[in-house]
C-alpha cells in the first residue's frame, strides 16, 4: 500500500472555503487539521487572498455573462431573414416592373440578384403573354429582408401581377 491511501484525499477541493475547517472537527479520527483561524486570516491579510478569489470569481461571472450575451445574440440573428427567393407571374410586358423594382432597392439596403424573367417569346412578352419571374433579395447589411418583401408584395399587386410564392432561405 502506498502511502496515498492513509491520508484523507479532499473530493472536491475546489468546493473548499479558505478558512473552513469543517473537515477537522466532523472528522472521526481527527485524522484532518488546519492551522489556527488567525495564522489563516493573518496569511489572507499578507496575501490578499480573499481579493484576488474574489477577482477571479469576477472574471469568471464575467466570461459568464459576455457567453450567455454571444448566445442569446446567436439564437437573435438565426432568426433574422437575411434572404428570401420570390416568384412572380404575370403580365410584365407594358408595366415598366423592372425599373419599378430597381427603384425600390435604391438608397436601401437591400438588393435583388438572380433576377430571371422566363418569357414564351419576346413578341409575347409585348403582346401580354403571361411570364414567369423569379429574384432573390438580399439584405447587404444581414438585417432583416421581411419589410422589404412587404414592399415588393405590394409593388406586385399595385402592378396586377400574381405573386405566386415566396421562401426565406
């Protein structure tokens, strides 16, 4: 047997408090001792013990928090639609949409890209042929898009087209 296995080993030493001596006096062998209560106070007030356990505990309850703060904003811009895909049918020969859309996305901070516009023939398209249309928005700061569809929702309906769907990626 090695000598480890005769001395108490404390099972949760960071659960200790400096000056406790708890231990020593429910110890049924007396097998524990701490030095007297004022050699331990006297050592806390040379080495600022109390201070800097105090300190730390800060720092800790700090990283804490600033942790707890990341995730909630985490969980806060998983929910920001930063994205979304429309499509949108009709008549868009005579409307002007287009420049209607651009002018839409001027001076904000949104964009439209993978703009496509899938006509039967361009003689259709003047002719009032329906025509299919499908665009991304995108928010060129990550805020949220949902407003600008609002937007855009309504430049389709005051423009008699269809909106046909729309899908927050």
């Amino acid at each position: 047997m090695s000598d480890k296995f005769h001395k108490a080993q404390v099972e949760r030493p960071y659960n200790c408090m400096v000056g406790c001596s708890t231990c020593s006096v429910v110890c049924p062998t007396q097998a524990i001792s701490f030095p007297s209560r004022d050699l331990v106070w006297k050592s806390e007030r040379e080495h600022k013990i109390l201070s800097a356990v105090h300190k730390e505990a800060a720092e800790k309850r700090s990283k804490l928090q600033i942790a707890q703060a990341r995730e909630r904003a985490e969980a806060d811009l998983r929910q920001v639609q930063t994205r979304a895909r429309i499509e949108i049918a009709g008549e868009f020969g005579d409307k002007a949409f287009l420049s209607k859309l651009e002018d839409k996305v001027k001076g904000r901070a949104f964009d439209i890209v993978n703009l496509r516009l899938e006509v039967p023939t361009l003689k259709g398209l003047l002719e009032r042929t329906p025509a299919y249309m499908t665009l991304e928005i995108t928010s060129t700061d990550q805020g949220d898009v949902g407003e600008f569809v609002n937007d855009i929702r309504d430049l389709v309906r005051q423009n008699a087209l269809i909106w046909v769907r729309e899908t927050f990626v």
